[in-house]
C-alpha cells in the first residue's frame, strides 16, 4: 500500500556531501518514525538516524556532527544530508517508515560511495 522511493545517492570523494532523500507514494503516511540504515558489503545494516513524528531525531555515533535527518510532511518526504563523507560510509542506504501499528517499510536502496 505504502511505497518508498529513494534518491540522491552516487559517488563522491572524501570530504564531499550528498542529500539522500525518500518520499512516499499515495495517500499520506501517517508514522511514527522514518529514519535511514546502511549496509556495507559484509556487514550487517545499521541504523543510521531516525526521526519521529514529533520532530525528535537520534544519530548513530559514527555520523553525529556530519548526518542531519529532516522532513516536509507536506511532501511525504524525509532528507538525509550527509557532509564530510569518509571512505567508510560507503554502503547501501535503506529509507524506513514505521507506522502507527509499528509496521516497518523499506525502499529498495540507493548506493553512495566515497572515495578516498
């Protein structure tokens, strides 16, 4: 019923910034958080930063100061601005929405790769 559709992803070398976003298709989608996670080849996804519907947002350690997530309810979208990129955030960024019945969706994923 709910689809997400991911963008912004690319190459970009170390130092540099992307703008990740993820907007949802249809009706309006009412949650309780959105966030982003990653996955790295071999390793496992993690969370990356997540905002509720309040407006309260939470980092992982490793992009505090760099990430910053945002949101337009109008547009049923949420941002991911990513500045100072390291080598090591290169991975797979996945877009979550949770619902108000904690029922997760999931975009397909966007690639961003950082060079050295």
């Amino acid at each position: 019923q709910v689809q997400l559709v991911e963008s912004g992803g690319g190459l970009v070398q170390a130092g540099g910034s992307l703008r990740l976003s993820c907007a949802a298709s249809g009706s309006i989608f009412v949650f309780n958080a959105r966030g982003w996670y990653r996955q790295a080849p071999g390793k496992q996804r993690e969370l990356v930063a997540t905002i509720t519907r309040s407006g309260t947002t939470n980092y992982a350690d490793s992009v505090k100061g760099r990430f910053t997530i945002s949101r337009d309810n109008a547009k049923n979208t949420v941002y991911l601005q990513m500045n100072s990129l390291k080598p090591e955030d290169t991975a797979v960024y996945y877009c979550n929405n949770q619902d108000l019945r904690f029922r997760d969706y999931w975009g397909q994923g966007t690639q961003v790769t950082v060079s050295s």
